[in-house]
C-alpha cells in the first residue's frame, strides 16, 4: 500500500472531526475523496501531509509514518490546495528556484524549465505571478507541487473558483501527473470533473469513509446516486 | 500545452540531507525569497519606514525639549520607535506567508522546521535594520543628537536581534489567528520588556558617556536574553506552527 489510515482520529479540542477512519490507496491509484462540507476531507488531507498532527491513530505513507517519519513523507508528497502556494512576488521561475532549493532538486533550471513547459507557462516564466489569472496560479501550484517528482500527490479542491476553461486546463495537467503513475488522493464537491478523473471514488462523512467503490465497477454518470446514497447511509 | 516531459524518474533529489549544508541551503533560500519580494513590492519596508518616521516626527514636535532633556529622552523615542515600527514589520511578514497559503508551502518542505524560523528571523531582523538605517540620521538631524556611536550601534543590533528573536516567534503563532494585527503587540510588548528596558538603560548611557562598568550589565542582559530566546524558538517552534 502506498497510503494506510488506520483508526484514524482527530478532535479540535472536544469536537471530533474524524473518528476512527480507515483508509488505504494502492500505489499508481486514483482516489476521490467526496463528502459534504465539514465532512473532514481537508482535515484529513492535513494530517496525510504532516500538517496536523493525528489525535490518535496510525498513518503511513510510502512507509513511512506519521508524524515520526514526517521529513521522509514530505519528500515524497507533493500538495496543491484550493490557495496556490506561491509568492505574488516573485516570478514563476522565482517561485520555482526556491521551492527547488527547499526540496533540495539536483539540475533545478532544467527540471524547472520542463516543469514550465508541462503546465504551459514557459512564455510567461519571467512574469510576476500576482498578474496571472486564477487559473494559471493553480496550473503553476500544480508545477511547484511536481517539481521534486514526488510519488504522491495531494489535490484539495483544486477546481475552487476556477471558470470553465481554466477548470479543463487543470484536467488535462491532472491527468498527465496521473499518467506518470503517481499515486493521487482529490477532495472534490464537483462529482462530473472527479467521474472522469479517478480510478476509485471513496465517500467520508462524519468522519468516516462510508462508501467506496472502484470506477471500473460502476457506470460514472450513477455517481451523484452512490454518493446521495452513501451521505444518507451515513 | 506540452505533454509531461520523459523525465520521471530522472528528476532527482540530492541525497537527502537534513545537515548543515541543507540547513543553510534552506535558509538563505527564504532570506533571498523575503529580500525579492520586498525589493517588487516595498510594501513592508515602506509601511515600517513611514510609521517611524511618523512617530519620531510627533514626538520632535510634541516634546519640546532642551539639550540636556534630549540626551535623556532620546533612547526611549528612538526605542518606542523602533519597538512600533518593529510590530508594523513582523506582522506584515508572517501575514504575506499565510494569506496565499505560503506558510503551508514553507512546513511540506523536507527541511528542518528551524531553517524556516531562522530564515524569517533573518529577513526580519534585515528589514528592521534598514529601517534603523535610515531612521537614526534623521533623528539625529530633527533632535541634534550624535547617535553614530559604537557603543550605541552595538546596543541597536543586540536589541533588534532580541526583539525580531521573540517576535518571529509570537508573529508565526498570531498569524494562526483571526485577530493578528491585535494579538501579536499583546503577546510581544510583555515579553521584550526586559530588552526594551536594557535598550533603553544602554543607550542613554552611551549617550550620555556613562562608564562602562555602568552599561555593561545592560549590555549582558541583552546579550543573555538573545540567547535565550533565539534557543527557545530553535526548540518550539515546530510545535507552534503544527496544528
């Protein structure tokens, strides 16, 4: 397994927002992670990217686990939020260099380059990134997140507040970062963007997974039905 | 758009390193990251340099003073000065880190958490030092004070070291919360009491040419502070920034 969950909890002081969730993801799987709002899919999506810590409960990723190991899994993940992750600042090659330097890239400028050309922003390496539009920042956060070719990938919601074109564009670079084999775990609201995308569509409410099931074994336009179902179910 | 080049599995991390070399790699890449962007934007610089500015203004005019009150106001001005336009700084710093979720990109990095406090650190203590820069000549004009002393300079650097030490600290744990702006002078001014006091206490000695065995222990006191802190944050300051 790439990704194990087990018995996973996690309280903001009393209040629990997992409790006691399993989880596993095969390596080279495509998982969506689907629920309503407060459900706790960004919450888990933190834990599994060592920035909350767990309240109880193990988590290993590469195996390496959580939060002991957490430098090792950092190495390995790379993590695209709803907010881009980058400095407004600085330019896209800028943004780039560094994180390159923070993820210790060995040939940085060429890695950086192809990074540019994977996500269609080399025209504009050299410009500040606070004038790109919304949806070239997420298409460069999607850059920064592979720059260190990391073996798992962690979408939160990467779709919020993009229009049309840009959320087709962000699709093709998900599936291209998909088709290089790496293992990707999306939180999504938008069930027709994620019934084209993932391998494997899991259901978390109330803190815990409530309904799995593989695309292979289910028609993808009877996704809104199993989600309703597995939310009811709940 | 180009497809994904062939380069999987060629794209290399250096042997992972947690040692000094990836330390220092680490830091200087978030001290040349702050120093960038403050050279696009000036947005921190400009704010911390106008408010002092402004403060040592208001008190020129609202303190009229005679030669020997000057000598003896002089470091607590300079020191209110440098305390307030220090907050302005501290706080604009951490803010530009959270509000695009860049902090968040600074912790997934596979770097020792401290690399991340001393690189902040650095930049801060940087901006204050400019700002100070251009703010003593001023003062020195407006107040007709000689501040280009040794000693003096000394005591400037060690107070700022002191003061961006606790404040990088408390700024990286106010930015967590709604009420920032609020909340980091609240948790900071209590605690660099003892360094605005021994500022204060060093520098009108200097200025007004006390013996040395008089503005040593001031000069002690800061220096063991500074210490203190820059280890205290070196140890919590993973737990701070975790959740």
């Amino acid at each position: 397994m790439m990704i194990t969950v087990r018995k996973l909890v996690k309280r903001f002081g009393l209040k629990p927002v997992l409790r006691g969730m399993d989880f596993s993801v095969e390596p080279g799987e495509f998982v969506a992670l689907l629920g309503p709002n407060g459900a706790g899919k960004t919450t888990f999506l933190r834990i599994l990217s060592s920035l909350s810590r767990p309240t109880l409960g193990s988590v290993s990723i590469a195996g390496y686990s959580l939060p002991g190991q957490a430098a090792a899994v950092r190495r390995r993940l790379g993590v695209v939020s709803h907010l881009p992750l980058l400095y407004g600042d600085l330019t896209a090659e800028e943004n780039l260099r560094f994180y390159a330097l923070m993820y210790n890239v060995a040939h940085a400028e060429k890695r950086i380059s192809a990074v540019l050309d994977m996500v269609g922003l080399s025209s504009r390496r050299r410009d500040l990134v606070r004038t790109f539009s919304r949806g070239m920042q997420q298409r460069l956060a999607i850059g920064r997140a592979v720059l260190h070719d990391p073996e798992v990938m962690l979408f939160d919601e990467p779709h919020t507040g993009l229009d049309q074109d840009a959320c087709q564009m962000l699709d093709t670079v998900l599936r291209e970062v998909a088709a290089r084999g790496r293992t990707v775990v999306m939180t999504s609201h938008d069930l027709t963007r994620v019934a084209d995308l993932a391998s494997r569509f899991d259901v978390l409410s109330r803190g815990v997974i409530t309904a799995s099931v593989q695309r292979s074994q289910m028609d993808p336009n009877n996704l809104l039905a199993f989600y309703r179902q597995a939310i009811v179910e709940a | 758009m180009q497809p994904i080049p062939q380069t999987e599995n060629q794209v290399r991390l250096k042997e992972p390193s947690l040692g000094v070399a990836q330390f220092i790699r680490s830091l200087s890449a978030i001290i040349w990251k702050d120093l960038a962007a403050e050279l696009r934007s000036r947005e921190l610089l400009s704010a911390m340099l106008v408010f002092a500015l402004l403060v040592i203004l208001i008190f020129n005019f609202s303190l009229e003073l005679d030669a020997q009150a000057r000598s003896t106001v002089t470091a607590g001005v300079l020191w209110v000065t440098f305390a307030f336009a220090g907050t302005l700084g501290l706080n604009r710093s951490m803010a530009m880190e959270k509000d695009r979720g860049c902090l968040d990109g600074l912790l997934l990095a596979p770097v020792d958490r401290s690399a991340i406090y001393f690189g902040k650190a650095i930049g801060n203590l940087i901006f204050m030092l400019i700002v100070e820069v251009i703010v003593l000549p001023v003062y020195s004009v407006l107040y007709s004070v000689n501040l280009f002393k040794p000693g003096l300079l000394l005591v400037i650097l060690l107070g700022s070291i002191g003061y961006v030490a606790v404040g990088t600290l408390l700024s990286s744990m106010a930015v967590q919360t709604r009420t920032r702006d609020v909340l980091l002078p609240i948790l900071l001014f209590p605690l660099v009491i003892p360094v605005l006091i021994a500022a204060v206490k060093g520098s009108t000695g200097f200025l007004q040419g006390a013996q040395a065995v008089d503005i040593r222990p001031w000069i002690n006191l800061l220096i063991v502070y500074d210490v203190i802190f820059v280890a205290v944050a070196f140890m919590v300051f993973d737990y701070i920034v975790e959740e």
